[in-house]
C-alpha cells in the first residue's frame, strides 16, 4: 500500500518545491491570483481570519503558521519511508528539508516578547502577532522547538484561550476577537483535537486532558454529535456552549474530532515497520472503566482495558509486535 501510494505524495512534495514557495524565502504561502476566490486559503478562511493583534487584516502573499508545520510533518514522514526503503541519500534529503524549515520557522515566527508564534508572516515579512489556535498545530504537528512549548501551552490553556469548552480560535484580548464570529473567537472541535494532540506530544498530558474534557463535555449539549463550530463564550457564564446559528451539522472534521481526542488519550502510537507498539493509556478518571475494542493493527483486533489500578491490552498474540507502555517522546 505505502508503494502504490508513494508517487502520489512525491507529487504533492513536488508541488510543494516548485510552486508552494514562490518566493523563494523557505516558507509555503498563497496568494490569489485574480480578484475571485478566497483571501484567505488556511483553513481559516474568512476575509478577517488572519490580522494582526491590533485588528490590522494581513496582507497576502501570506505564509500561515500551521502551514509551516504540516510542511515540516510531511518532510519528516518522507524521510521515515525513505528509511523503510533503504534510500539513505533520501532520507537525509529530506531530513534535511525538514531541518531546514523548523530552524527558520522558529527563527521567523516565534514572538519572544509575547512567549508565543505568530500566526503568519504577511507580505512584507512581518510577523502577523495575533494569538490564535494555529500556535497549537505547531505542538501537532513537532515544527515547536521544545524550549517554546511551555509558554505555547501556558497559552493555550489560558482565560484569554480557554473558554471552558475548549481553545478559542483567537484570543479574548485581541482587537478582533468576537465570541460568535466564524473565526475570530469561536470553538471548533477539530481544531481543539489537533491542539490537545500537540499538547500531549510535548508532555503537557493533564492540559490535553482538559481539552478533550470541555469538547466531550460540549458534545453532550450538541446530543452527541458535535457541529462544526459554536461561540467561544466563557463556560463559567453560561450552562451550555451557544450554538453557532449557521454551524453544520453533522461534519466530517467534528465527528472524527472525539476519536481523535479518544486517540490522543490512549497515546497509542503504532510503528508496525519496527515491530512495536507504544501505548500508555492517560484517560481521565471520570471516565474510567473504559474498555475500547476494534482497533486494528494490520489483521490484528486488539481491545484495551483500562480501570483505576491499572490497564491491559489485548490482541498481540502471534503479530510478533513488541508492546512498549510509555508514550512517544516529545
């Protein structure tokens, strides 16, 4: 499968080389290039989703924070096939790249007087210094230098972030932030799933735990089935998260978002060309026992159990997989 596959991600690594940088500064951005279509093409892309944190609305082309990480993520993924293979040159090329642009990221995004990224750089290579939730995709997807996710966490999880139901996507003290807008200030599911997986790559497991907590938390007001956004009201004003009036509902990214958190907490991580499988289960207790079936590994069905004293998993008999119960390392 990761053959057949393959040519199809050199592709858009290709794209990436020859298109995704046009101006040749080591960072991917966009720009429209007629009147029509987005402003905006991250995956905020209302006119007023990218400002700086005085309201002024950046200017295109714009390189995105969390671009640059899922570049990263995508450099350093090629470099592990290329390592399966025995490519060596391969590997170190694209090594290489990925070591390339977290350097540079963390020299041009990163805000010592904030303690935070910048959300992009505009066309003038200005750091756009709003605080927003993309910061939290750079602790996804590893672009964060680890002496940086201490503050980027602290961030995360503070009053001017954390509403209570989960991570705004922009700050409460930022000149644009507006509760009940579609990006400036609102709680999207996905978003706070992929925020709280950056936070327990990095270690900060208690603050992935409340994350996943208020989003759990919120589906139960939605009647389980999470919308793709709602406002970014504090909790301690209100018993339920205010719907957003025009969310849809149901939504791909919304629905997986709950597996995804669920995911992040079992910290099961698979490395089936290594033989292993790392898993150390961090649920928090209120939803103990829990017992989880039906997960895969190749045409294995392994089930985890996981009570106060303890956990057991289940299913690895005859795969030759060795079971390894510590989490990832930052």
């Amino acid at each position: 499968m990761t053959q057949e596959l393959l040519p199809h991600a050199d592709r858009a690594l290709e794209w990436i080389e020859q298109y995704g940088d046009a101006d040749g500064d080591g960072f991917i951005e966009y720009a429209r290039k007629t009147s029509g279509g987005l402003v905006n093409q991250g995956w905020k892309d209302s006119p007023d989703s990218i400002t700086f944190a005085g309201g002024q609305i950046a200017e295109p082309p714009i390189a995105l924070a969390e671009v640059q990480g899922y570049t990263y993520a995508a450099y350093r993924a090629r470099a592990a096939f290329a390592s399966q293979a025995g490519d060596a040159p391969g590997a170190q090329y694209w090594r290489s790249k990925a070591s390339r642009i977290k350097r540079a990221f963390n020299q041009a995004f990163w805000l010592p007087d904030r303690g935070w990224f910048a959300t992009a750089v505009d066309r003038d290579k200005r750091p756009v210094d709003a605080l927003t939730s993309n910061i939290g995709h750079c602790l996804w997807t590893g672009i964060a230098e680890e002496d940086k996710a201490a503050a980027v966490a602290a961030h995360l999880m503070s009053d001017d972030m954390f509403s209570g139901w989960g991570i705004r996507t922009l700050a409460a003290s930022m000149a644009t932030y507006n509760p009940m807008s579609y990006h400036n200030g609102s709680v999207w599911p996905h978003d706070n799933a992929l925020c709280a997986a950056g936070l327990m790559r990095y270690g900060y497991t208690r603050h992935a735990q409340r994350v996943a907590e208020a989003i759990f938390d919120a589906a139960t007001s939605f009647g389980h089935r999470l919308p793709e956004l709602f406002c970014g009201f504090p909790r301690e004003d209100h018993q339920a998260p205010i719907p957003y009036p025009t969310s849809c509902s149901p939504q791909a990214w919304a629905a997986a978002a709950p597996m995804h958190l669920l995911h992040t907490l079992l910290r099961l991580t698979p490395q089936p060309s290594a033989g292993r499988l790392r898993c150390a289960p961090a649920i928090p207790g209120r939803y103990l026992p829990l017992r989880v079936t039906g997960l895969r590994l190749g045409t294995s069905q392994l089930a985890i159990d996981i009570r106060d004293d303890g956990w057991d998993l289940t299913g690895l008999d005859g795969t030759h997989t060795e079971l390894i119960r510590e989490p990832r390392r930052p």
